[in-house]
C-alpha cells in the first residue's frame, strides 16, 4: 500500500517537473514534437531508475561506512554519466534508428537534473532499496505525463495564432504555469 | 580578446536565463524570493569561475575522450566545497536553497561554458567569462526573485510592504512558471526596441 | 590506459581537496546546527541555565528518532524540549520541538524545519498565526490533541487542515516520547 503512496505521490502530488521544478530543461527543450517526447521519456526512466538503485547502494554501502558523505555528488554525477554513456553504446547496437532519433538529447541526460534531483531524493527521504526503486519509477512516470502532454500541447500551439513576442518559449512557460496550477488540484489526495 | 565584451556577454547578449535558456530549474526552483535568487546566483558564480578557471589550467593535460567526465568532476568539486561552506556558515541560506545546491553540478550553464569556452581559451579570458556569465545568471534569478516576491508575499528582500497575504500564486510552483513566461515576453520587447 | 589514469588522478586530486574543505568546515557546521537546535529550545522551553543540547535522551519511535533536551535552572528540572516530527504534512516531513514541563503540561511549541504550503500551511509557525497559541499550558491529558473536526479541542488552520492534522499528529508523538522517558528515569 505504501508502495502504491509514493507513486501516486511522485506522479501527481509532487510531479517532479511541475512541482519539484526538476528536468525543466529537456522539459522545454524536447517538447516540441510527441515521438520525441516519448522517446526521451524512455531513455530517462531508464537512467533514472538504474542511477538511483545504483547511487543508493554506493551511498549505503561505501559513503557513508566510510564516513565520506562529502563525496556524494561526485561519485553519484559520475555514475549518471557513466550509466548515460552506456545507454548510448547499448542503443546504437540495438535500435540505430532510436539512437538516430534521439541525438544530441542522449547525452544531455547526464545534465538532467531530475535525474541527480531523485537520487539524492531518495537517499534525504531515507528509503529502502525496494522503495527508492519504486520512487524513481513513480517520478520517471511522473516527467514523462508532463513532458508527452505538454509536447502534446505545444504541437497544437504550433498551429494556432500566437503573438510575436509570446511565440516559442515565453508561450511554452505560460502553458506550463497553468498546468503546474492544474496539477495543484492533486494536492491532499494522499 | 575584449574583455569588456566577454565580461558583459553574460548580462544581456547572451544571457543564461534569458536568452540562452540555460540553468532554468534553479531559475524556477528557487526564486521564491530575491534573496534566495541572489544567493544561488552567488553561489553559482563561485563554481562557474573556479570551474573555469581550472578547465582552462588543465586543458591541455586531460584526453578529449574523458574530457567531459574529467570536467564533471571538477565542476563537482566546486559545487561540494560550496555545499560545505554554505552549510557551515551561512545555514539558513543553505536550507532555503535546498536540493538546489547540489544541482549546480548539472547546471548546463556551468557545464556549457566550461566545454564550449575555458578548454579553448586562455586563463584570463574564461575566468571573466565565468564571472559575466555567472554575474549574469545571478542578476536574472535575483530580478525573477524579486518579482515573485513582491507579487507574491508582498515583500522585497524580506523586508514586509504591506500587511497580510498577497498573490500567493507567484510563490507556489505555477505562479514560478508564468512569472518566467512573462518576463521572457518583456525581454523579448525589450530586445526588439534595442535592434 | 592514460585517459583511465588521467580520469583517476582528476578525481584523486578532487578527494583530497574536498578532504581538507570537509575537515575545515566540519566544526562551524556542527556549530551552525547545534544553534538552530538551541534556538529552538530557548523559545519552548525559555530561562535554562544548563546545555540541554548535551543532556540528549534518544527515542525510537514509528520509524524515525526523537530527541529529549533537558532544560535546568541550577539543580530544578525547568521542563524537557522534545524534537519531534510527523510525515503526513501537506508537502511531506517537517519538525517540531515541543516544550513540556515535568508534570507533562506544553510549555510552547516551535516549528523546526517545514515546507509547508506559503499563506496557507506555513501559518502554524509562530509569527504567521496565534495557531500555536492554543496549545501553551495545555496538558495533552485533559487537552484532546486533534481539530475540531475529527472530535479534538484543536482549533485548526483555516483551509489548512492537513497541516494543523500533521502538527497535531507531532505533538502527540511527542508526548508518547516524554511519557516514554519519564517511564525509563
């Protein structure tokens, strides 16, 4: 039941891009098109999810035994874009055409920082290792109904009549803004 | 190489947040009040110049093929050495600030100029353009900052304008995202009456 | 071979820096924690003349720890400063450090550390609202700590009753955790 908690909470109550403010740059940047949305989505909850069983069991076995907490953003920054290299090498072998597809934005998964963000989430909230697993699939599952619903939105907008000035990111924010406000209407379900 | 444009690049040409459209979750993540958008800027500009700085020391003894990890540790360094220090002496800044700190290591902008500027040019000249660059992140957040504060809490710097509540929106998450959205509008105004 | 090597020294050289930063800094930071600690006790539990951040009982109670600072005035016991959390807040996780006196009545409460809502949540700390007003010289025997709405004596926040719930919730922990050591002493 817990379990079923924190995911609702990670994709609704604290969505990680409209509320925790995280993962806002491919949140603009690779919104553009749906395919492209979902692509990164995957890539992301990928990564995300590895990273942070990954990162806990360095925190909880090494870190902190050792006494050495001060190292944790760079041992967990340096297993982010390890883990994003190996994406990269798995997918070129295994599906080019995604590789293709996804481009320059595989790499800038390394500077997501929803990615770093859940991880070190999930080590200050003091999960166990089933629940940062279930953490970082809820928040991954949580930046990919934000990014495919506005990518979604943003190919209507491309279609519609906006003011010089607001077109393009300006307009993007706004949307943005009031989706974050829709999203409050979640709040106090759990 | 004109220092003086390499310095002021980072304030209006090509600023971080509102032209470049880089480091924006920090953008909106912590500008609840001037002060906290002052504070990561600061805090900010401390690695983007140290970081840099040591880049551009270094450039020519690092490999291209780890360049990049090799400067993600570098730049992690920074950002921890300003975690310690924050946490030490200015605490409740620290806990405003948040996750945030941490953050700066993925901050594209830091990441950005030490890739695209200080592996290929002299020392000198990427310290100043962290310090534009980083100067000018700090006066964007601090401006956001201070129009979320005053619209929101109804206060500047945390000091009190008015009694009582005000449009508590622009504190809270949405009220982060149409406060950017519109000042975009204004910088675009803006660019269009100086070109 | 050389790019692992170079890799390697890099982050050797990043270590040791943030070795020495680490050590230098361990002390003020220890510092800068032990006075927002102290702070906090000097508001609910005011006129001690001892270090009741040195005089700590532990208690492990629904999963996490609470914290028992004795507060003296020469050799009487001025009350105990409980630091006391609750999970079901609006936004999550915040702290409170309750002030009982020793016959188990509330001396005064401050808010340690919250993420509640601005305008809304963030009314129980003390210069926001007279919320936690209510609760001075209450004792949690006679005095039912939850609001109103579930049966309690508890007036809550206006449009912010899972925050005045969770405070609540606090604060009975608290006591469960004072009562707890009083049973162990």
């Amino acid at each position: 039941m817990e379990y079923i908690l924190i995911i609702i909470s990670a994709v609704f109550v604290s969505n990680i891009v409209l509320n925790q403010f995280l993962g806002i740059c491919p949140f603009i940047g690779v919104s553009s098109k749906v395919e492209t949305a979902i692509g990164m989505t995957g890539a992301v909850t990928f990564v995300m999810v590895i990273a942070t069983l990954v990162t806990y069991l360095i925190y909880h076995s090494v870190l902190v035994p050792l006494d050495i907490v001060y190292m944790r953003t760079i041992t967990f920054i340096l297993v982010i874009a390890s883990l994003v290299q190996l994406v990269e090498i798995i997918l070129k072998k295994i599906s080019p055409p995604l590789y293709q597809a996804l481009g320059i934005f595989l790499p800038l998964i390394t500077t997501n920082c929803a990615v770093l963000g859940v991880a070190v989430l999930a080590v200050q909230k003091d999960f166990g290792l089933l629940e940062s697993t279930v953490y970082a699939i809820g928040n991954a599952i949580g930046f990919g109904l934000a990014l495919i619903t506005f990518s979604g939105i943003r190919e209507q907008l491309d279609l519609l009549n906006v003011p010089k000035r607001m077109k393009g990111v300006p307009i993007a924010f706004i949307v943005a803004g009031l989706m974050a406000l829709a999203f409050m209407g979640f709040t106090g379900i759990v | 190489m004109n220092q003086w444009k390499n310095f002021s690049k980072g304030f209006i040409k090509e600023n971080a947040v509102f032209v470049l459209f880089l480091g924006l979750c920090p953008t909106l993540g912590v500008t609840t009040s001037a002060t906290n958008g002052l504070g990561m800027g600061l805090a900010t500009t401390f690695v983007l110049v140290m970081s840099n700085l040591v880049v551009s020391l270094v450039k020519n003894l690092i490999p291209d093929k780890v360049r990049i990890p090799a400067f993600i540790v570098i730049i992690a360094t920074f950002v921890t050495v300003v975690e310690l220090v924050m946490k030490g002496y200015v605490p409740a800044l620290f806990d405003a600030l948040g996750l945030f700190i941490p953050l700066i290591v993925v901050n594209c902008v830091v990441l950005g100029r030490a890739e695209a500027f200080a592996s290929k040019n002299t020392i000198w000249s990427s310290l100043v353009d962290g310090a534009g660059m980083g100067l000018g992140f700090t006066m964007a957040l601090t401006v956001l900052g201070a129009v979320r504060e005053l619209l929101g809490s109804g206060a500047f710097f945390g000091m009190k304008l008015i009694s009582g509540d005000a449009m508590l929106l622009f504190i809270l998450p949405p009220g982060a995202f149409l406060a950017l959205g519109y000042l975009l509008v204004l910088a675009n105004m803006i660019k269009e009456k100086t070109s | 071979m050389s790019m692992v090597a170079t890799l390697f020294v890099v982050t050797l050289v990043a270590a040791g820096l943030l070795g020495s930063v680490f050590a230098l800094t361990k002390e003020p930071i220890r510092l800068a924690e032990l006075k927002k600690k102290n702070e906090a006790i000097q508001v609910v539990v005011p006129g001690f003349d001892n270090v009741p951040s040195q005089e700590v009982e532990r208690i492990f109670m629904d999963g996490d720890s609470l914290y028992l600072y004795t507060a003296r005035l020469g050799d009487e016991v001025l009350g105990t400063a409980v630091e006391t959390f609750t999970n079901t807040g609006f936004s999550g996780e915040f702290k409170l450090m309750v002030g009982f006196a020793p016959d188990g009545s509330i001396i005064d409460i401050a808010v340690i550390k919250h993420s509640e809502t601005p305008g809304l949540g963030d009314k129980m700390e003390k210069g926001k609202s007279d919320f936690s007003v209510q609760f001075m010289g209450k004792h949690p025997n006679s005095f039912n700590l939850s609001v109103k709405k579930d049966r309690g004596d508890v007036d809550a926040i206006t449009a912010s009753t899972i925050t005045s719930r969770a405070y609540c919730d606090a604060v009975t922990r608290a006591y469960g955790a004072f009562m707890e050591s009083q049973k162990n002493n």
